[in-house]
C-alpha cells in the first residue's frame, strides 16, 4: 500500500533546503564584502535591494568592505544625489571616486550634513579618500562638533581630490569641512 506521507528521507531533504533558502535570505547578498561597488542610481534609499540598477550610494558605502572601492555607473554623470535619510555616514577605510566634482553632486538638500567620517573611535584609523565630487546644500546645527562641517565632518585621515565643497550652512564653525582628523586636499 502507497502513502501520501513523504518519507523520512524526503522530509529531510525539503527540510534542508528551507533551511539552505532561510539562510541565504537573512544573510543578505552573498557580496555584501566586495571590495568594488558601483553606484548605479540617484536615488538615497537604503531598502536592500542591491540588484542592478538599484545600488544607492549609502547602500555602497554600507556594503563595501573595508578598504574597498566606491565607484559610479557612466549614466549618473551630470545628476545629484538629494539625501533624505540624513549624512551619509563613513566608519571604514573606503576610496569614492566620482566621475568629476563637475558631473556628479552629493547634496545634503539644505537639510543635513552630507559625509560624517568617523569610526566612533578616538583614534584616527580610517583612510578615506573621496575624488570628483561636488559637496553641496549640506546643513548642520549645533554646538562643538555636531554642528560643525555641514558639508564634510572628518574624524579621520581623508583626502579630497577633484572636489567641489561649496554652498553648505553651519550654525557653529567651519560650513563646508570641518576636520578633527588628518587632511589632505
């Protein structure tokens, strides 16, 4: 006589693969240490969404490894990244290379500060390197450091190269880069 009961043998082989299909769901993209990524749209989002396309800057930065490479797709050339979600924040040692402070502009939307560059330790650690970009509309507000760098606040070893920092409004010191670390321009 037949059963419509699987065997011991086949549950366990469903229950292995859930198992394998959980897994990779909440490990994320099986990328999420690569140490290039290109950002591949204007948009600040942070949804998860890595698919090409769908690569935000703040995802990129999010994902990188540390060291790694942050890069942007030919097609953004000539836009603006408006942030939304608040500064864009950097506590790993990660290079930016924009296509030219001319074709590309990270804009705090007169809203928020646009980098914050700061591992959270006392020490500087990290080495950030952010080349062609403009840095504009950032905002921030109040005192000491907080509301200082609208524009870039560095903790850091930070270099900039081919960058704009321009337009930014601080209600303390230092609008465009405030710098508490090392820099190098």
């Amino acid at each position: 006589m037949l059963s419509s009961m699987p065997t011991l043998r086949a549950r366990h082989v469903i229950l292995c693969a859930f198992a394998a299909v959980l897994i990779t769901f909440f490990s994320g993209p099986s990328w999420a240490a690569t140490s290039s990524i290109t950002v591949d749209t204007l948009r600040d989002e942070n949804d998860g969404d890595l698919s090409p396309g769908d690569v935000s800057l703040r995802e990129a930065i999010a994902w990188v490894a540390d060291g790694g490479l942050i890069e942007f797709a030919p097609e953004l050339s000539g836009g603006t990244i408006v942030l939304n979600l608040g500064q864009l924040e950097v506590r790993k040692s990660v290079s930016i290379m924009g296509p030219g402070a001319d074709q590309l502009t990270i804009s705090g939307d007169n809203a928020q500060r646009v980098f914050s560059i700061d591992d959270g330790t006392s020490g500087v650690d990290q080495n950030v390197v952010i080349t062609g970009l403009a840095v504009t509309n950032g905002f921030a507000q109040g005192g000491n450091f907080t509301g200082d760098g609208a524009g870039i606040r560095n903790a850091e070893r930070l270099t900039l190269e081919d960058c704009l920092v321009a337009a930014n409004q601080s209600t303390n010191v230092n609008g465009g880069v405030y710098n508490r670390g090392h820099l190098f321009m």
